[in-house]
C-alpha cells in the first residue's frame, strides 16, 4: 500500500523506538526484470544489517547504522513508499516471509534508485 512521507516517518521512529532488526537491500536502477548486458550506465546494489541510528524529520533525513557502516538517505522530493507486512506476500510465498519478515518498507527514488527496508523477526547478516 501507498503511503506518505509523515506515515513514513512514524514508521521509522517506531522502529528506532523499538531498536528494530532491519535489513536493506538498495540497487541502482531498480528494476523488477532481469537485465541484459547491453544496460548502460552505473549499476550497483547493496544490502546490510541496520537498525535506524537517527531521524531528522525536518529535513527529511534518517541514517540506519550497522556493522558494515551507516546508510543515510534523504527522503523528501519525489520518493514513492509502498509498505507491506508478510500477510500481503503471494500465497505461495507467505510462509517464508512470516518465518523472516513483520513488514518491508520500499522506497523509490525518481532517479530509478530503490531502497527495500525489511522489518526482521531476528537479526540477519547479509
């Protein structure tokens, strides 16, 4: 489900209350299909253990910390946010991500970059 950037940031606040095992995974472009060898440009893709580190609602702001280092992202100007808990999963899919997930916040940057937020049951090192 769509949601805003305020239900976004209370979203977050709940999990830094919570110290909340979090795992991100980013890339560059985003793209739901496989892509070929003949994709020009920069690509790139990332995914750590976090937990949110700091919030600054202000500006827009929150950096996730975690033992490969901080992950800050600027969240005003354009970002979509789609957030799902694993009862949205397909069905043949849901009991894998009951066992591993309570929710997935998604964020989509308009330069095609995306960053998929997952609220884990138990730490995961990726």
């Amino acid at each position: 489900m769509t949601i805003s950037l305020e239900e976004t940031f209370t979203l977050l606040n709940k999990w830094k209350e919570e110290s909340a095992f979090l795992g991100v995974a980013g890339e560059s472009p985003f793209r739901d299909t496989l892509r070929g060898i003949e994709d020009r440009g920069v690509r790139w893709t990332m995914s750590q253990s976090v937990r949110v580190s700091r919030i600054e609602v202000d500006q827009g702001f929150v950096e996730f910390e975690g033992p490969a280092g901080n992950l800050s992202l600027s969240l005003k100007r354009g970002r979509r946010f789609f957030y799902e808990d694993y009862r949205n999963a397909p069905p043949d899919q849901r009991e894998a991500a009951e066992a591993l997930t309570l929710s997935a916040l998604s964020i989509f940057f308009p330069t095609d970059e995306a960053f998929l937020v997952y609220e884990l049951r138990e730490p995961v090192t990726f």
